[in-house]
C-alpha cells in the first residue's frame, strides 16, 4: 500500500507541473479544434500526432496525447449543433439533435449541454476505468501462451464484427489481411524470413504506425479533398452556460449512457460511434413519451445520452489497451503506439515494467477532463470562425503532416512509402465497403497471437484435445467467446 | 453540405431513425458487384498466402512451423472470401451483375470526384518520392539561432500550393503563401520545437 501510495505522489508530482498542464491545455485545444472541424476525425488526430511525440519525453507525450484524446472527442459536438455536420462520426446524435436546437436560438444551451454531459461522461469513464484495472490485470496475469492467443484472435473477431455492422465478415477479411501484414519478416522462434520476397528491409516486419497514419490520415485526405464541400453556415450561438441541472434531471440517462459508453469502449474495436449511437438508441425506447416526442427535433435528453457514452468510452476503451495491450478503438491504437515508443510496454506486466505509470494515465485523464471542460466553454467562437474555411484548404495541410509523422517514428524512408500505400489501400478499401480498423489491430496483435499459438501447440503437444480444454478453464471460455463471436456475426447480424 | 461524405452521414442518420446497427466505421453497403470483385481479390490473397507458407522451412515440428499461422489465416481468408461471393450472389443474381460491371473502374472515371482523387494519388507520390531523391539541407547561422531550409520545404511548398491551387481554387499567390507559411510552420515545429528529424533532410 505504501508502494502504491509512494507511487502516486510521484506521478502527481510530475503531473501538476506547470510545464505538463501546459502540454495538456495544447493537447485539449489541439484536440477540440480538430475535433470540430468536420472531415478530421479523432482517430486521424491521433494517427498524426504519434509522430510529433517521438520528439517529447515519456510524460509529456502521454500527456499530449491523453489531451488530445478527450479534446477531440468532444470537438466533434460543436460543428454538430452549430452547422448540421458532424465534425466527427460520433456525433451524428448530437447533429440530429442540436441543429433544431440551434435554429430555434438554443444553441448556446444545447452545446452546454453537451459540455456538461462530455465532463461527466469523462467521470464516468475514468472512475471505472480505476475500479476495473487491478480486477482486469489479475486477471490476465493468469493467462498462459494459449489464452493469449484466443484473446489476440477474439480482439481482431470482435473488432471485425463491431466495426463493419451488417457485414462483419468484411471486417474479419480486414483483420485477417492485417495478420496476414503481421507475418511479414523474421519469425521470432526460428528466425525464418517470412514474406519477404528477398528484400532485407522487410526483415524488420511492418511497423503499423506508418499503416495507422495512411489508413487514418491519408485516407481520410483521399476521401474527402476531391468532394465538392461549401463550407457550413454556422447557427447563432448565444451564450454557453453548461446547466449541471440538466444532467440531475436526465440523471439516470446519464448514468445509463455512461455505463453503456464505458462498456462499449473497452470491446476492441467499438468506439465512440458505436457507444454514441447505442446509448441514443436505448435513450430514445426508455424515454418518457413527452420527451420520446421531442426526438429528432431537438431533445435535450438525447443530447445528453449521446455526449455522456462517446466520452466515457475513453476511459473505456483504455481499459484493454493497459491491461491486455489489446486497443479498444483506433485512437487508442495510437495512444499505445505512442506508449510502445516511448518504450512503455502495455498489457499484464505493466504495473511491474512501468511502475507508476497507470497513474499517471489516470490524474492524466482527469487533468485533461477538466481543461476540456474550461476550453470547450472558451474554444466554441473561435471554432465557428474555423467553419468558415473551407476543408480543401485545410486538407492538402495534413498530406504533409502524414509524411512527417511516418517519416519521425524510425527515421526511415521505406515507413514514408508505407504509408502512402497503406493511404491507396485504405481508400480503395473503404471503396469496396471494408473497414479500416481490423487492420490495424490485426497487425499489432499478429505476432502475439502467432508466438502463443506455436508455444502453446509444443505445450499441448502430448495432452488431448480434451484435457486441454478441461485443464484451462479460462482458455475453454475464451475459445468459446470467440466462437460466440463467430456466430453471432454470421447467423445473428445476417438476420 | 457534406464533408464527412454524405453518404457515410445519411447513413448514420438513417441507421439510428431505424435503430439499425451499422458499426463503428458504419457506411452503406457497397454493390454487390463490388463485393464479388472483392472476393475473387481476397480469395488470390488467401491462395497467395497459404503457397508461400507451404513454401517456409520448418525447422522443427509442425507446431512451431513459422508458416502455421499464416497458412491457417489464408485458408480461413479463402473461406471468408468464399462466404463474400456468396453473400453478393445473393444479393444479384450473377448475370445480373456481370450485366452491370462491364469496366470496372470505368464508372469511377467518368466522375469528377474519381478523376480529382487519382489526380491527388499521383500528386501524393510525385512528392513522396521526390522528397526520397532530393536530399539537402542549408544552415545560415545568425548570432543566436540558425536558421534552417532542407529540400522538404523546397518540394513541400510548390507541392502544396499546386494541390491547393487544384482543389481550393484560391489565386496562385494565397496557395503558395498559405502552403509556405503552413509548411514553415510545421518544419519548425517539428526541428526546432521537438528536434525531429525531418525527410529528406538528412
């Protein structure tokens, strides 16, 4: 206990440092106003920064980047209410919602609304996310070469199928393709090259943060630059006054929200679209039928529901990326690329390896929530100065961002190369229906689940299949939950 | 009024109007065309894989072979790729859709939005491998700080600024002094503000 205590007056130490508050306010300002532009997505803002956190120490680059996490999430409401588009996919609710709001003057009470609702929705998030980790990585202290090779395969599953929605197998063959970019190089029991066609620079295997910048930066650039997009006429804001009282009304929504965003989160895979758009569904079926009415055309409840889930799934979708080095969406795949660099090794040792460090990501989050609670407020003119410019000006801007950032990670020109093919991949990709975000995970958990297969089959070599699934209960459920998986995006979903 | 694209919004929209689960990267369905496209590519991938596994040594036993796990995942792609085609096969009957596919990406030449996206791909590699072969840096120390031009703002600027020219339409002097003022930023930011190494500047 003294440890731990010990532990965290240092990490609150190193956090409540005028420089890293300073770090944080630029990663939350960063994040809400790429947030709200539309087209820039958290994710890209991510992808992008990984490469400008090569150059920061080991704090202050997980600072940075938790604040541009939580800044970006809740960006994306302010284009939402105030020009009908959502400056990031997980605000579509709130879009549906908070135009109507605004048209009709509300605007300045819908987006505080929807500050308060994204600050507590923070809470929520963070607070279970320090109830479930010590539960969590005790639990995957226990897990053998052959439960974390079930658990590898059931996070790229589940990513497949909460990514792709009416059509998981196309996830699974993204997830799959991404294994298949996994095994590119030198295998790590015989040293075998694999895949590499004679080339020595494929030995190395296939970095996925160059992958993760041209899939979610390039991509996005590919995608939206050659449409023709005027840019949004903003509605009159008014003043932003974030009501608390109107989450005390809407309370048990909220609660409700925070739980499903949470939960949501930490399924790889499920991000803050899936949790948005979950909890606004099961919103609207429980409302009273007075505030049922008003769906649609302007529901504070609704409002409320959708910024309380999409800003608890950070916390959420942290809670596997720490504890099993499994990201629970893509933004929380740069987070560990950001991590991994920095040499912080994520998953069940990671109280033991970077003592201390769990911590720092906790005060980090909170920190962060109260800035972006602060910033919102101060941040929503100037963002509706910032819709008008039009997005192909701003996009040609980011092409040269995704080169530096590819290029910064290892210094080497074959990762800029990467990610311009990873960029036409994605695109043609996202042409033929396929998501993006199986890909990625797929090839951070490659090589984990091919060692821990090939250890546990010499482990099981001499045991029946039987025994094995009676000696490793823990396996026997895993395989089953991945089977479930399975079956439940072929036969249920296709229904 | 799209930026996100439209379809992908409208989509969103009427997923949640219907309570319809449309996934956390969501989209309409694409053609069924296009699916049976996408399952003859991903079924040479998975064949492609399973031969090059089958072609790895094996230096001890089968259950340590390096190639297991790649061979298992392009068998399970070609599987996979098998339940696409039928799923679009479904969806159209098969002369129907070769009726309709006719060229490939015929019809995604033919519009203005495909023809301006493979005009920015070749844009893109222009300058990705122009920055790759012109390497140079020029310092000009001035007392107290050295200033610092490399060959990637010299290729990043005009880049740029014809990309802006192209898609924002603005006048050539507001594209080269946005695309140089915001590529000069950047440089500094990342040299000088976090000491990162910059392409082509090495």
């Amino acid at each position: 206990m003294d440890t731990v205590f010990a532990q965290l007056a240092s990490q609150l130490a190193i956090a409540f440092t005028p420089w890293m508050l300073v770090v944080c306010l630029a990663g939350v300002t960063l994040g809400i106003l790429w947030g709200a532009m539309p087209g820039l997505s958290t994710t890209m803002a991510m992808a992008l920064l990984i490469g400008l956190s090569t150059g920061m120490s080991q704090h202050v680059a997980v600072m940075f980047m938790l604040g541009v996490y939580t800044g970006s999430v809740f960006g994306g409401a302010i284009s939402a209410v105030l020009i009908n588009i959502p400056g990031t996919p997980d605000a579509v609710p709130t879009m549906i919602e908070g135009y109507p709001l605004a048209q009709r003057g509300e605007g300045g009470l819908a987006l505080g609304t929807a500050i308060a609702a994204s600050f507590l929705g923070n809470w929520v998030g963070i607070f279970l996310l320090i109830a479930f980790i010590p539960a969590i990585l005790f639990l995957a202290l226990q897990f053998r070469s052959w439960e974390m090779f079930l658990l590898a395969m059931w996070g790229i599953a589940i990513c497949g199928s909460m990514s792709s929605g009416e059509m998981p197998l196309k996830g699974w063959i993204s997830g799959w393709i991404g294994l298949l970019i996994s095994f590119v190089g030198l295998d790590a029991i015989h040293g075998v090259a694999r895949f590499t066609f004679g080339f020595r620079i494929l030995e190395d295997h296939i970095s996925y943060i160059p992958l993760l910048i041209g899939l979610f930066g390039l991509t996005e650039v590919l995608k939206v630059l050659p449409q023709k997009n005027p840019p949004g006429i903003p509605s009159k804001v008014g003043r932003v006054i974030p009501p608390f009282s109107m989450l005390w009304k809407y309370a048990r929504t909220s609660l409700r929200s925070g739980l499903i965003g949470t939960i949501i989160g930490a399924i790889p895979g499920a991000g803050a679209n899936v949790a948005s758009f979950l909890s606004y569904d099961i919103a609207r079926r429980r409302a009273r039928p007075e505030e049922r009415a008003k769906w649609g055309k302007g529901s504070y409840e609704a409002i409320v529901s959708a910024e309380v889930a999409n800003n608890a799934n950070i916390g959420g979708s942290m809670l596997p990326t720490l504890t099993l080095g499994i990201p629970g969406n893509a933004a929380a795949a740069a987070i560990l690329a950001a991590l991994e660099m920095k040499n912080i090794v994520v998953g069940p040792t990671i109280q033991t390896e970077n003592p201390g460090i769990i911590y720092f990501i906790y005060i980090g989050l909170i920190i962060a929530n109260f800035l972006m609670y602060f910033m919102a407020i101060g941040l929503i003119k100037p963002c509706v100065k910032l819709f008008s410019l039009p997005r192909t000006l701003l996009m040609p801007l980011i092409i040269p961002i995704c080169m530096m950032g590819a290029f910064a990670v290892s210094l080497s020109y074959f990762d800029v190369y990467l990610m311009f093919i990873a960029g036409i991949a994605g695109f043609i990709l996202h042409r033929f229906g396929f998501p993006l975000a199986p890909m990625v995970l797929a090839v951070i958990l490659g090589p984990l689940a091919d060692e821990n297969l090939r250890r546990a089959l010499l482990v099981f070599e001499d045991h029946s299949i039987l025994s094995v699934l009676i000696d490793r209960p823990l396996g026997t459920v895993l395989l089953l939950v991945v089977l479930y998986t399975f079956y439940d995006g072929i036969f249920r979903r296709a229904k | 009024m799209t930026d996100i694209p439209k379809s992908r919004i409208q989509a969103d929209v009427e997923s949640l109007a219907a309570g319809k689960f449309t996934g956390e990267e969501g989209g309409p369905l694409v053609s069924p065309g296009k699916d049976l496209a996408a399952a003859a590519m991903v079924a040479i991938i998975g064949i492609a894989a399973m031969a090059l596994s089958l072609d790895l040594d094996a230096p001890a036993s089968l259950y340590t072979a390096p190639g297991l796990l790649p061979f298992l995942t392009g068998l399970s792609l070609l599987i996979m790729a098998a339940g696409l085609a039928v799923k679009a096969l479904k969806r159209a009957h098969l002369t129907e859709i070769l009726k309709a596919a006719g060229n490939p990406i015929g019809p995604f030449l033919a519009g203005v939005e495909g023809r301006r996206t493979l005009v920015l791909m070749g844009l893109v590699l222009a300058y990705v491998v122009l920055t790759d072969l012109i390497n140079f840096e020029i310092r000009m120390p001035a007392g107290f700080y050295t200033f610092r031009f490399s060959s990637y703002e010299t290729i990043s600027i005009p880049v740029i600024a014809l990309i802006l020219k192209m898609f924002w339409r603005a006048r050539w002097l507001a594209c080269i002094t946005v695309a140089a003022g915001m590529v000069i930023a950047l440089a500094w930011i990342f040299r000088d503000g976090f000491e990162i190494l910059l392409p082509g500047s090495g």
